[in-house]
C-alpha cells in the first residue's frame, strides 16, 4: 500500500497527542510499555464502542530493500496471510478471521512501514492477540504457495505500473533520490518477485520480523493493563535480534536540472499539474526540523492566507486556490517538500507554452520564499503562528475519534516513520516553534536549493501547445511514461 501526497499531507497532521501536552482526558487514554524482548506495546483506550483494533506493525517496506530484494517485503506481507503452524492453511486463517468475528483486516506495506490488522468484537480480544502471535511469530512458507503469491503480488504490480498517477509519483521520485530510489518503491521490478525464494523471505523475517523491530499496538473498547498482560503472554516468548538499521546510508541531496513532463492520454482535459520536490528533513537526523515543517504546511494551507492568493495572481494561469498546496510527510527515510498546483492548459496559443508558464511558476515560488524567509510574520500576519499550531492539534484531537483509523493510520505511521518518544512529544515541540525557526527552515531547505520538476498534461495538449517540443528541448525537459519512469528502466545493467 502507497501513501498518497494527499494522505501524506492528512497525516502530517494526525500525530497522537504526548502525555506532557494533551488534556487530561486524552492523556491518561494513551498508554505504552516495553517488553523485556523489545516488542514496543502502545494502547489507545476507547470506549466509544465494542470493538478492539489489533495491529503489529514493523519498520522497514520499500525504506529496507536493497535492488535484489525490491518489492519483497510486499511479497512477504502477502505471504502472511497464507498460514502458520496453528492455521497452516488460508482457508484455515481465514475461517479464524469468520470465528472471532472480525468486522475488518488488512495488510499493508508502504515506504517505511508493514502493518497487519483486525478488527473484532473486545471481549474476543485475548483470542485476537494470540491469532496475530502465531502468524507473526510462526509463519509457514512453502514453494506452492509462494509460487501462487507471486502471481497475486506481480498482478498488482502491473496494475500499479500502468497507473498514471504510479507513473508520475515514481518517475518524480526515482530521479530525486536516484542514488537509492528502490528504497522509495514498494512494488519493485516484475522479474526479481518472479525470482523470490523461500530463503529470501527466510532472510526478512530473521532481520525485520523480530520484536525490536515491531509494535503491538491496541486501541478501543480495552484497557491497557489488561492489552500488556496479554501481550506479555502471547509474546513474551517472541525471540530475535538487534532492531536492523533503516534507512542507512541517508539519501543525498536533489540534484539539479530535474525537469520532467508526462504526456499522459488519459489526464484531464483543460488542466496541467505542476509538481515539484525538494529535499527535506529526515525525522531522526533533523528532528526539530520535522516539527517547524508541519507548522510551515499548516501556515501554507490556509485558503485565504497570502501564499494562496499572490499565486492566484500571478497572471500565470494557475486553476483554482483549492488545489494549491505545500506539504511535508514526515519521513526517516528521504524527508521531502513537496508542492502542486494545477494550470489552465486548453491549447490555446494566448496561454503560452506549457513548459515556459511552469518555469515561471518556479521562479514566483523562489520570490515568495524569500519574501517568507525574509519575514515570516509580517508575509502571514502576526497571529497566523498561533492558529497553524492550533490546526494541527484540532487534527490530532479529530484522528482519535475512531479507534480503528486512529491505530492503524495514526499510530502505525508515527510508531513507524519517528519513534515513539517523538510519538508523544509531537505537539509541545510543534507548539514550540517560532517564527525565526520558519525563517530558518525555508532558507536552508527551500531557498535557492535545488527542486525536481514534474508537468503532467493531457498528450494532445501537449501538442497543440506552442513550440512544445522546441520548448522540452531548450528548457532541458525530460519525457516520461510507463517505460521511463521506474528506477530499474533507467540503471540498465548497472548495480
């Protein structure tokens, strides 16, 4: 599972609240323990109704994998599901899921996370923990079905890849971080799933699968005395190694001169998408950083806010305010900026050359930037500060709600992405930012720094368009599409 910009942009604003920070209520809701063997157990309480959400959740997906084990820690993940020593079947796994009336489950894996999940009625709650306990902790892996997994996992593959909005996302980001891109897509190339082994897979569990590298965490209708015990019973036993480094060596800077466009004959008619991309903090590297950067979004985001409006005015065309925004999804693994907007692109010669109008964008943006840097006080207004911190804890406060979303979406990322120190202390180090820290970050990371271009227009527009492919030529634009796009088709036979 991928995390879209837009989820990304939705979750930067969902962190759980530290206990330090948060009302009472909520604090004494969100409890947390170690095991003696490592095993990170988080506990969200919530009553609102009787269901219990039961996740384990790993640090590693695309953010672990190296060129020859791309795309299997997905395969992995599918694997999971197919049996265990207590139900050595899926037909027997799943009719576990029917007994213990589990209303949802799932598995997923993303850049920089694997998570599984049910959900079921609390009082079956002992008997939801024990079943994860078994499919993590005994997995059975056999030829016939990794040969039949393999088929499923490819034939996702190939639908992710004649996805335009795959095609776009990845091409973007294999060139912006083209010293390791693989650890940036979880579906990898077709053939090297094809290739997997059982010893391949053998291998990710005895490294990533092991409880110094894992969360149980438990939200709903429970109580946390109650979820520790449990998981001291279920995976107390649960044996394995120092938690493996993620995300080492760190990516490198953006380089310069990326600029993409993606004749796309299904886009929307009427419209181009600018994206573009900068380097940004990781979370464990430039922790303080990650805190200044959410509030950053928050203050771009606002839809009568100036940003919004210069741009709207700057006679270039730009679509509508609405789909105008800055985000920063918080990483460990490639921290990165990320900008879109959408421009009027019918054809019609008066509107100038797509190309030229982005460069100009590009160019506005830098001016605006360094009017931020500048002053960011006087270019927001002076209390703007305040409701940007108070949007994202308004965020926090609406994401726990639901105790389902909340575990598997909020909790799973943060426990994933940061740690859970920074879990906890997120919104009194977001309340702690200042204006100078705003000034700061985007002089370091916006700046004159270097920034990854993607156009992506309808193909006949493209066209139609004035002196397009004059224009790709002297502006030093790249075209991109589905055989061009993912990081294999572009190393060749290099290692």
């Amino acid at each position: 599972m991928r995390r879209s910009l837009t989820a990304a942009l939705l979750l930067a604003s969902l962190a759980a609240l530290p206990a330090s920070a948060a009302p009472a209520a909520k604090a004494a809701a969100t409890f947390r323990e170690t095991l003696a063997n490592g095993l990170e157990v988080i506990v969200a309480e919530n009553d609102a109704v009787p269901l219990a959400t039961v996740c384990v959740v790993f640090r590693g997906g695309a953010s672990a994998q190296r060129p020859e084990t791309a795309g299997l820690f997905h395969l992995y993940e599918h694997m999971l599901f197919d049996g265990n020593e207590k139900y050595p079947t899926q037909a027997e796994f799943m009719a576990a899921l029917g007994r213990l009336g589990v209303s949802g489950w799932n598995g997923a894996t993303g850049a920089e996370y694997i998570n599984y999940y049910i959900t079921l009625p609390s009082e079956e709650l002992a008997e939801g923990i024990d079943f994860w306990s078994w499919a993590i902790k005994k997995p059975v892996f056999e030829e016939r079905k990794l040969e039949r997994e393999k088929q499923v996992v490819i034939s996702e593959i190939r639908g992710y890849h004649v996805d335009p909005n795959h095609i776009a996302q990845d091409a973007l980001e294999s060139r912006m971080f083209a010293d390791r891109p693989w650890r940036k897509n979880v579906d990898g190339p077709e053939e090297t799933v094809q290739a997997a082994t059982i010893s391949q897979l053998e291998e990710i569990r005895d490294e990533y699968y092991i409880p110094r590298n894992a969360a149980l965490i438990v939200g709903g209708d429970v109580k946390a005395k109650e979820v520790f015990a449990l998981a001291r019973k279920y995976f107390g036993d649960w044996k394995g190694g120092p938690a493996p480094a993620i995300g080492e060596p760190p990516h490198g800077p953006v380089g310069p001169g990326i600029a993409l466009v993606y004749p796309d004959d299904n886009y929307y008619q009427g419209i181009a998408q600018l994206r573009l991309g900068w380097r940004g903090p990781d979370v464990l590297a430039q922790t303080a950083d990650t805190y200044a950067a959410d509030v950053f979004a928050s203050l771009i985001s606002s839809p009568v806010g100036r940003f919004k409006a210069d741009l709207m005015k700057s006679g270039l065309g730009l679509y509508d305010p609405e789909y105008i925004g800055l985000s920063y999804p918080t990483s460990r693994d490639g921290g990165a900026f990320r900008f879109s907007a959408y421009l009027a692109a019918t054809g019609d010669p008066k509107e100038g050359n797509v190309l030229d109008r982005a460069e100009a964008l590009r160019k506005f943006l830098a001016a605006e930037f360094a009017a931020i840097a500048k002053d960011p006080a006087a270019y927001f207004g002076a209390d703007a500060l305040g409701k940007a911190k108070a949007k994202l804890i308004d965020g926090n406060l609406l994401s726990a709600e639901v105790a389902e979303s909340f575990v598997t979406s909020g909790l799973s990322f943060w426990w994933s992405v940061a740690t859970t120190d920074y879990f906890f202390g997120y919104e009194g180090n977001c309340r702690k930012v200042s204006w100078a820290e705003i000034s700061s970050l985007v002089e370091r990371y916006l700046l004159d720094a270097p920034s990854a271009c993607l156009v992506r227009i309808r193909a006949d527009a493209y066209a139609a368009g004035p002196d397009s492919a004059a224009r790709e030529k002297a502006l030093g634009y790249v075209e991109i599409g589905p055989d061009n796009a993912f990081w294999w088709q572009q190393r060749g036979d290099k290692k």
